[in-house]
C-alpha cells in the first residue's frame, strides 16, 4: 500500500523519475524484486546516456537474480557489459545473491550428514589406533577459532581469548590497510578490542604454551616443522619447505592446515594437480573452513577450470561472506564471464541450478568398513601468500561439458602409521560402539553460529566439532593432567582467576594485583606494565579457566572453598575491619583519600572485591598503633593512576569503638563495636532542642564571618553546610551539620576525637558552643 501512496505522489520526493528510482529502491529493500526489475525497466526505456544505463541495468539485473529469473539476469548483465567492462561494485549483489543461494539451498540436511559421517569415521578410527589418544583427546579445548586448527604458539589477548601467534599476525596484516598498522586488534570470539599500545609484538602464553608441548608432543612437533617450513618459503627454499610439509603430514596426517600450506608450495611449484589435491583434502577434513576453498579454488584456476574456481569462491563466501580473497577473485572471474565477446556465452552458464549446487562436492561418501584412519591433529596456518593466480579467463575456457558440479569425491583419510591390515576383534567392537555414540550425539547437538570478520577465516553456520574430536576425553586426559603443571608461580597454588599479561605470563589475579601494589612490572620478567595497570580491566584467561574446570573439578572446588573462606573473613565489619591510619572522618562527611602505599592500594582493593566498600579510619597513636575511635568510610568512587596510585572518595557513615588492635598483610585492622547516641524523653527532650538550635544559629553566624575565599574553599572540599535537623535524635549519629562544623573547625585531631566518643548528644553541642564562643572571643581581640 506504501508504494502504490507513492506512486501516486511522485512529486513528493522531486522529480518523477527520481521518485521511480527511490520507489524501486525500497522495493528491493523489502524483497519486492519482481516490483524493482520493473520499474528499473521501465526508466531504461527514457535514457539513452550510456553511463546511465549501465548503473540502471546492473540494479535491474540485480532485482531479476535476486526475484529467481537468473537466465534473464544473466542477459541483462551481459547487455551492461557491452556498455562497460563491469566492476566489481557491479557485481556485489550478485555475488551475494549466488553465495546467498549456496549457503540456503545446501547449507541443511546432506551437508551435516556429511559432517557427521567424517565425525563417526574418525571416532571409529582412534579406538583402532593405540597412539592417537595424546592427539585426539580434547582437542576441540586447544583449537584456534581462527584457523579452527590445534593452538600453536598460543597468544593471550587482553580479553583472555586465545589464539595462534601467526593467527593474530596474519589477521593484523590481512585486516588493516598499510596506514592504519597501529589500529588493536579485535577479538573474534568478543569482539573486544586489544588496546595494550606498548605490545608490538603478540607474546607467547608462557604457561599455556609449556603445556601444550607437553600433553601433545606430536602436535607441538608438527608445529615446528610447519613453523621451519613456513621459515624456508619465506626463503624461496620451496623443495625443503616441501620436505618440512611432508615430514609434519606424516606426523599429523590429519592436520587440515597442513595440506592447504603444501597446495600453496605445490602451486609455487608449478604442480597445479597435487595443489588440488592437498587443497581437497584440507576441504574435506574441515568443510567450513573458508581457505581451503580458496586454496582450492586458486589450484582451479591454475588449472583453467575457471567455473569450478567459481564454484569454490562462491562456497567460500557462503561461509565466510567477508573473505576478501575470495570476494575479489570471484569478482574478477565474473567480469571475466560477462565480459562481451564475439561468442555466445555457454548456456549452460545462464542455469542457476548449476550454481546453486556447488556444494556437491561437500558430499563425501561414507567410508568402507576396512578403512583406515587416524585421529586428527590440527594446528594454525603459517603465513603463506593466497594470492590467487593470475590467469585471464574468457569463455574460450568454458567447454560445453562443463558445469559447477563435480561428483562428490570419496573420503580418502590417511592410513594410521601405526595401525596394521588386519584390525583387532576387541578394538573394532569399541570402535562400533563409539561409532554409534557418536551418530547419536551428532544428530542431537547441532547450533548454529553467526560469526562476523573481514578476513579469510573461519565463519561457522553451524559449529561442527573439528575432526577427531572424542567426548570421553575428561578421563583419558584426566590422567596425564597434573595440577602442579596449572599452578600459579606466586602462591605456589592452582590458578584462581588466571590472567595473563602483555608479556605472557599467567598468574592468579589476586597475586599479579598484589605485586603490582608494590611495582607495575611483571614479577618474572620484569617488564613494565604501567598501561596495562591504568586500564585495570583484568580479564581471566578463558582456556585456562575451562582447563581447570573440566579436568580438575574437585581442585578447583576446594580452590574455591579457600577463596570463599578468605571472602568471608574480609567482609565480616566487626571483625578485622581493615583500619585506614591517617586523618579524623565524621559522620556524614566527604573524606577523599589518595592512596599510594602498597599495603592501603591492597586494603582497598579487598573492601571493593568483598563488596562491602568499607572501611574504618583513625588517628596514628604511638603506643597502640592507632586511636580507639574511629569512624567507617564508605568507598563510593575510586580513580587510578598508571603508576598504581589512586584516589579514593569517601564519605563517613558509622561511629566506632576498637576493642582489639591487630595487624593483616601490612595494614592494621581491628574488632570494633558501633556506636550510637542515647536518646531522651520529656523534659530533657525539650532542653536537648533548645540547645540544639541554639547552637545552630551560633555556628551560623560563625560560617558567615569567614571570609568569602576561605568559605568557598571549605564548600568546594565539604559541600556546604547541612540544614538545621528538625529532630536532632532522628540519626544515631546525631544532626549532621553538627559533624560538618567539627571538620571544618581549625581543630588538632587530638581535639576533634573526644567529640566522636560522645554518644551523648547534649554534652556534643555544648563542646561545640565552648569551641564557638572561644572562636568569637579571640576575632573581638
């Protein structure tokens, strides 16, 4: 109804044909394509400036793909070429709508069934293989959301994900244009954005990494020898790098990272076909890994076969919408199609079926009952280029027997090295069993998952578990977990809250806030921290965490039992209430405190975590350590400088009594009892106002005399002076005017504290007339 209103009013947004094209905009925008192509033909009809056309025909084509008419979109893209050579701004709803197509038509039922199909194979597999548990076991606890393969060289971020050292590089450079290199990184699992400034380099988790070569050797070995390969090619030493690849797939035979690098180095090589090969092979042990496609699809190319290299840019982006590799290179392959020749384009080339199918080769065949695999072992992509090969495309490629669909290739999973032809009775009856648990949990446990990212990585549709992976791994790895390996180097205990810093190294979070009470750098290596003790955004280390939840429950259970215990005891304000020495707080009062010595930057941050944000504070006494007075501050704000040093602002609530003195991790505290004043009645109810306000009116007077520069400073560091209190008895603590004037009087501390002692109010205000009437007396001299 909308835009039949405004179509009738086509004056409303200027002239008419601007109207139209604003019409048809809409139209598109509210999937009333059919609409769009029709009103975008029917402006055609009155232009006749080329330019013009072109842009007009382009939207039309778009509206007639996106309403299902491919063919006839297909002409009409053809027709615009003729014009101009299209761009790749042209082609982008295009693109879209044929990834788009992809991901709703073959993103269901046949392609999970694969998935699981590759699943159960392999679970099957690890029981057969007497040495795959160290590889397979848990895996999906170490892998890398990035390059979805086993963490190698694990990186920290200041967010506490983790992810591949090369991971991180990559993405930083892939990511950021050349001018914008100093921009943080964004985490892909929070999307938070690292803001360490003084990091130039992505640091190694220390603990993490120890770790990681220690439960998994094989994997840790398979990573060096890509890491020394990686090294080699960025030599141009491509035979030696190839010999590293082939040293590390023997190792990890099922290390989908490692044969997408080696179809990189066959490509450099010029061996176009074991490129495809080791590329396929890398699409079928992690389907929804967008580079393997492109790998796949730059093998292709090289090869001529131009349209499957399409196909394999088109899944990419069904998976990944934002891989800009393969964004660009599809673009240029489609402009190379519709690019006007003397030609007719191929027929079959007009057929969306044929499109919309390119996840065939996704299908893979479920595997003989005598085949032999093993158990996955995936780590991180090294830095190889992915540029795809520069070969120009035109439809003398395409031959009439082509089209976008291969036949699904059989699952060709690598013989377990160490697995013999004839299997064992025992071992294949576990098999069958896992194997069915297996089906049975694939089939219950399916989510789907929206990841965004500008890069080539990973963008899941649905969160498959990476190859290998088996579910009773608490048990098996139970049993080479040792909680020393996952203890905190400072108290000598299993980490409580890991976080790791800048430089790598992991520590429980309330040890690392303790040392850097005393010096902003880390305790092991010394390096400075300075901005990352300014941010304090401290985030637990996320893998850590689940570690120690998972393999080590009942540690962790009495970890947090300590913890608990310690909590408990902090936040108890009778017992133990952490004793701030310094200055005399009233009451009612703002007292703002700076903050500098370790042992009070401690205090302080233990009343935050308790909750309790109080603490007591009292005069210095030389014999006692401090006064048996006090009053309780309440934290409400807290600002921090980069060196540690902060400034607390706090205002009094609570009067007290210590009844015993002791000393807690370098600050006093004590056992304190309230205090609070005694009411009456009647007769000395009437005398107690009196009084009240007549000290009112003298103090009055007395604030009044002061001189204006004196008086502004006061209210700008105490508010001014409260209202006179109705019923002075209203507050245990007494009217709050009258503690306002006790610290705003030029009184020594020594003076100030018989005043908080009171717990009579009349004997308070007469003390105070007394101090007003000598105050008056000595100004008249």
């Amino acid at each position: 109804m909308r835009h039949i209103e405004f179509f009738q009013q086509p004056g409303a947004m200027g002239t008419e044909s601007e109207s139209m094209l604003q019409l048809a905009a809409e139209a598109f925008q509210s999937r009333n394509f059919d609409l769009a192509a029709d009103i975008y033909e029917c402006q055609l009809a009155g232009l006749g400036e080329p330019s013009s056309r072109l842009e007009l025909m382009v939207k039309r084509a778009d509206a007639l793909a996106f309403a299902g008419k491919f063919t006839e979109a297909f002409g009409v893209y053809r027709q615009a070429s003729e014009i101009e050579r299209l761009r790749p701004a042209h082609l982008v709803k295009l693109i879209e709508y044929l990834s788009g197509s992809i991901r709703r038509r073959d993103g269901g039922d046949h392609l999970n069934s694969t998935l699981r199909r590759v699943e159960e194979a392999v679970a099957a597999a690890v029981t057969r293989c007497p040495g795959a548990g160290a590889t397979g076991c848990g895996h999906n606890d170490f892998s890398c959301r990035l390059c979805l393969g086993f963490l190698f060289e694990p990186v920290t971020l200041p967010c506490g994900h983790c992810f591949c050292k090369k991971c991180l590089e990559r993405e930083k450079k892939e990511k950021e244009p050349e001018k914008e290199q100093e921009r943080p990184t964004v985490c892909k699992e929070c999307r938070h954005s690292a803001k360490v400034d003084d990091v130039q380099n992505y640091r190694v988790n220390v603990v993490l990494s120890s770790l990681l070569a220690k439960w998994f050797p094989t994997l840790h070995q398979a990573g060096q020898l890509r890491r020394e390969g990686n090294g080699l090619y960025a030599e141009r030493k491509m035979e030696a790098a190839l010999e590293k690849y082939d040293q590390a797939i023997l190792i990890a035979p099922m290390d989908h990272i490692l044969f997408s690098n080696r179809s990189q180095i066959h490509s450099t090589l010029r061996q176009y076909e074991k490129a495809l090969r080791d590329a396929e092979a890398a699409c079928r042990l992690m389907p929804h890994w967008s580079k393997g496609h492109v790998r796949k699809a730059q093998a292709l190319v090289s090869l001529g076969r131009t349209e499957e290299a399409l196909r394999e840019y088109l899944v990419c982006l069904s998976i990944e919408p934002d891989c800009r590799p393969a964004k660009t290179e599809a673009h240029k392959l489609l402009s190379d199609l519709l690019a006007p020749v003397t030609d007719q384009v191929p027929e079959h080339i007009l057929d969306s079926t044929s499109v919309l199918s390119s996840r065939a080769h996704l299908k893979i065949s479920p595997p003989p009952p005598d085949t032999r695999v093993h158990t996955a072992s995936v780590t991180h992509t090294p830095p190889l280029g992915i540029s795809a090969s520069s070969k120009t495309l035109a439809p003398g490629h395409l031959t009439s027997e082509s089209n976008f669909v291969l036949p699904p290739p059989a699952l060709d999973i690598p013989r377990c090295p160490c697995e013999k032809s004839e299997g064992n009775t025992e071992d294949r009856r576990v098999g069958r069993s896992i194997l069915l648990k297996r089906k049975r949990w694939s089939t219950e446990k399916e989510e789907v998952v929206e990841e965004g990212g500008d890069g080539c990585n990973h963008h899941k549709r649905s969160k498959p578990e990476p190859v290998g992976v088996i579910h009773s791994s608490s048990s098996v790895f139970g049993e080479v977990l040792d909680p020393a390996d996952l203890e905190c180097s400072l108290c000598m205990r299993l980490f409580y809250e890991p976080v790791t810093t800048p430089c790598g190294h992991t520590f429980c979070l309330q040890c690392l806030e303790r040392c850097l009470d005393h010096n902003p750098k880390c305790p092991l290596c010394k390096e400075g921290l300075s901005e990352y003790l300014a941010r304090r955004q401290y985030y637990k280390t996320e893998l850590m965490e689940n570690l120690i939840s998972k393999y080590l429950p009942s540690e962790l259970t009495e970890r947090q039992k300590i913890n608990q215990e310690e909590m408990a005891e902090l936040s108890n304000l009778n017992k133990n209430v952490p004793i701030f020495v310094c200055t005399m707080a009233f009451p009612t009062v703002p007292c703002p405190l700076h903050i500098f010595e370790p042992c009070y930057r401690l205090m302080i941050r233990r009343c935050m975590e308790t909750g309790t944000n109080c603490f007591g504070m009292c005069l210095g006494d030389k014999s006692k350590g401090f006064a048996d007075y006090g009053c309780l501050l309440e934290i409400r704000d807290v600002k921090f400088f980069s060196d540690g040093r902060s400034v607390a602002d706090t205002i009094g609530r609570r009067r007290f009594k210590v009844v015993q003195h002791r000393e807690r991790d370098g600050y006093n505290t004590g056992d304190i009892e309230y205090l609070e004043d005694v009411k009456v009645e009647g007769v000395a109810k009437r005398e107690l106002q009196s009084l009240h306000d007549a000290v009112y009116d003298q103090a009055l007077v007395w604030v009044n005399s002061l001189k204006a520069e004196q008086k502004e400073r006061i209210e700008g560091h105490f508010g001014p002076m409260p209202e006179k209190d109705s019923d002075p008895q209203a507050s245990p603590n007494g009217p709050s005017w009258c503690w306002w004037l006790l610290a705003v009087l030029p009184l020594e501390g020594r003076a100030q504290l018989p005043f908080l002692a009171h717990t009579s109010l009349k004997d308070r205000l007469s003390g105070i007339r007394k101090v007003l009437l000598f105050m008056a007396q000595g100004r008249h001299r």
